[in-house]
C-alpha cells in the first residue's frame, strides 16, 4: 500500500554522486539523490550498512503502570488498547532511528517536543520530573530536541508562556545537557524585544532559536524579525552542529506554487532549513528542487531537515486510500479533533502496519525522505502517546 503511493510520487535513485564543486562532497549524503518524478524507485537501497552507524542497546520496554487493561472509553464505546503507551512510542522513535542510521549513519534524528518520553515517569513510584530513570534508548535514538513556545506562544501566540510552563520546560533541558543533544528552541512571536528576552535566558543552554511569525502557529510563512537570521554566516553547515540558525516552513500553501517556494527558500541565508517534502502537503520536491534548496544565498551548502508525522495519519498525504476510515484498516483511530494542518486520524502508531508505512523499505515514507537527500527528520507527533492514556 504505502510502497505502491510512493511509486507514484518519488523517483529512482540518481546514481549521481557527484558534486559541484568537488570540495563540497559530504560524506553519504548525495548518494540518496532523485531523477525525475515519472520512473519508479530502483529496486534496492544502493547503501551499505555503515560500521559507524551508532550502536544502541537492545530495546527492552519496562512495565507501564498507566495502560491499564480493559479500560472503556465511555464517548465512543470503544476498549482502549492494552498497550504500554509511552513506551510504544519511544519504541517506535529506536527503531525508525535505528534503521536510518544503519543506511546513513550522520543522518539526524530531532524530537518535536515529548519532553517527557525523555524519562520514565511512568513506571517510578512517586516521581518527580527530574527525579526518574532517564529513558537511555530513547535519547540515544535521538541527535536533538525541537522544544515550540518555550517563551511565547504556548497559548496564544504572541502572549508569554506561563511561567510554570517555561520553569518546566527549562528543567528539562537543563537535566538533559549530558545527552549531548542539539536543542531547537521555537517561538510564537514577531515582537524584536521578546525574541532577545528569550535568547538571553537560553544562553547557557546553546540552542539555535528562531521565532516564527503569524498567522497564529502555521509556520506558514519565513520570520520577517529579525530581517536577517542570527548568526547568519557563509560557512558550509554539513550537519546540526555547525549550525548557528535554522528556518522552517511546514505549510507552504501561502506561497501558491512549489516553484515561489522553493525561490523563497533559496533567498535566504539559514544553516538549518526545515520543510515538509511535499508542497502544499500533496506535491513532492523532486532531486532538482533538493539541489536548488542546498545552498544558501551566500553560496555555501546548508543543512535540510523533513518534518514527518509518526502519530496521525494526516488524510491529505500520499499514503492515504479514499475507502480508510476510523477502524478500516485497523490501525487508523478517531478523527483527530486538534489537527493543525487538514484533516488527521489518531492511529495505533504501535501497529506494524502503520510502521510500516513510516519506515523500513525503500518505498516507505522515510525511505523517500532518504532517497531524496534531506540530512535528517523533525519526528512530529510525538505527544500523540498522552492522548490514548486519557482515551
């Protein structure tokens, strides 16, 4: 099903693994590279496993006190699965983590927020945050943390967080300096003064920050405050590290067409680029367009990153079959009520047939993402997990 829907929109594998000019050549990056969108995929991944691809323990989930058997849910008259929730979803994260590094080992994986899957809450007496058993798997899956509104906007955007909020949200990334994680720090305000007010309380911290202009939180639209990115520099950027600054865009329906968005992108000088590989969410960059979004306007080649959904399944997207609906097939849930772009359903992300479509072939969600030369994933979703606990 899935492989099928990527058939018709990726394409082969460019056997190109050249890059002009030659001093640019980074590693594994270009060998996963697109011709044009009318072939099929080749037939195998042309990568070897990598011996320096990051070597995780085996994953062995402990007992989850809050998924509790048998529980009904009384709005739709349905059992609420006997699933360990949590660590479902940090099992999920280890093995999609696991599986891109084995084909590239520096490719970056960044948790949009789930702060809290970063300890194991769950299953100590009486914890406290900061106080329980740090999730070592989960964060060794991890290269960085994408933390939204941690001074403005958790509300309304551009209001100031609750301060309780941005006490909390501060304790854990405190606590996790020692994971050796890159943090993202990303705002709801296009107030100058706010942005600087932030950054000064992240300086122990060295997050890259970026504050998002409005409408609301869409991340529709490039920031506009300040005029330029901070630390804007001409530097090669080859992965998360060298970074100084980021962008991201996860709807680019404002700019019309896939080509005003691409030439947005272009005339910008971030180290760090986040989008979705679709345009619009339907239409997919191809091998040329990845080629035009490498460079910054300096000259200078940057990092791209794709947001992929692993908690909903997002009814606009490739992979989704006009006869699904809530039960059919199993793994897809409940309309998703909170959905932020379009319409989603809340799905068993548990479900191998749902992980399935997210990875693990060729033709898989992220293998495209893969094939196509983008340097890592945004995981979005990931809060999907305290949703079924209160199911």
């Amino acid at each position: 099903m899935a492989e099928a829907g990527w058939r018709k929109v990726w394409n082969p594998i460019r056997d190109d693994r050249s890059r002009e000019p030659k001093r640019l050549l980074f590693g594994s990056r270009w060998k996963f590279v697109l011709a044009t969108c009318s072939v099929l995929f080749a037939s195998a991944m042309p990568i070897a496993n990598s011996a320096s691809a990051q070597q995780l323990e085996p994953f062995v989930p402990p007992p989850n006190s809050l998924s509790a058997p048998g529980n009904r849910n009384e709005a739709t008259g349905t059992e609420k699965p006997d699933v360990q929730f949590a660590d479902e979803m940090r099992n999920l994260v280890i093995q999609l983590s696991r599986w891109a590094k084995s084909y590239r080992s520096d490719f970056s994986i960044i948790a949009l927020n789930g702060l809290e899957l970063t300890e194991y809450l769950e299953t100590t007496l009486f914890a406290s945050r900061g106080t329980a058993e740090p999730a070592r798997n989960y964060l060794r899956a991890l290269d960085g943390i994408m933390i939204e509104a941690p001074f403005y906007g958790y509300d309304t955007y551009g209001e100031p967080t609750d301060s309780e909020e941005t006490k909390y949200i501060l304790g854990y990334l405190e606590r996790l300096k020692t994971a050796g994680l890159e943090y993202f720090a990303l705002d709801y305000t296009d107030k100058s003064e706010a942005q600087q007010a932030a950054r000064q309380k992240l300086s122990g911290l060295d997050a890259l920050y970026y504050a998002a202009p409005p409408p609301d939180k869409q991340l529709s639209t490039l920031a506009k405050v300040p005029r330029t990115p901070i630390g804007a520099n001409p530097h090669v950027i080859d992965n998360i590290r060298d970074a100084k600054n980021y962008g991201i865009v996860l709807d680019s329906s404002p700019y019309g067409t896939k080509e005003a968005f691409i030439n947005a992108m272009i005339d910008t000088n971030y180290d760090v680029l986040i989008i979705d590989p679709f345009h619009r969410g339907t239409i997919p960059l191809t091998y040329e367009d990845m080629k035009r979004l490498r460079y910054k306007k300096v000259g200078t080649p940057r990092t791209i990153l794709a947001y992929l959904n692993i908690g909903t399944a997002e009814t606009y997207r490739y992979y989704w079959q006009n006869n699904w609906r809530a039960g059919s097939p199993e793994f897809i849930g409940e309309g998703n009520l909170d959905a932020r772009w379009g319409q989603e359903h809340h799905v068993y992300y548990w479900s191998q047939a749902w992980q399935n479509i997210l990875f693990g072939s060729e033709n898989s969600y992220l293998g495209g993402i893969m094939k196509l030369g983008f340097d890592g994933v945004v995981l979005g979703g990931l809060g999907e997990y305290s949703w079924w606990l209160d199911y």
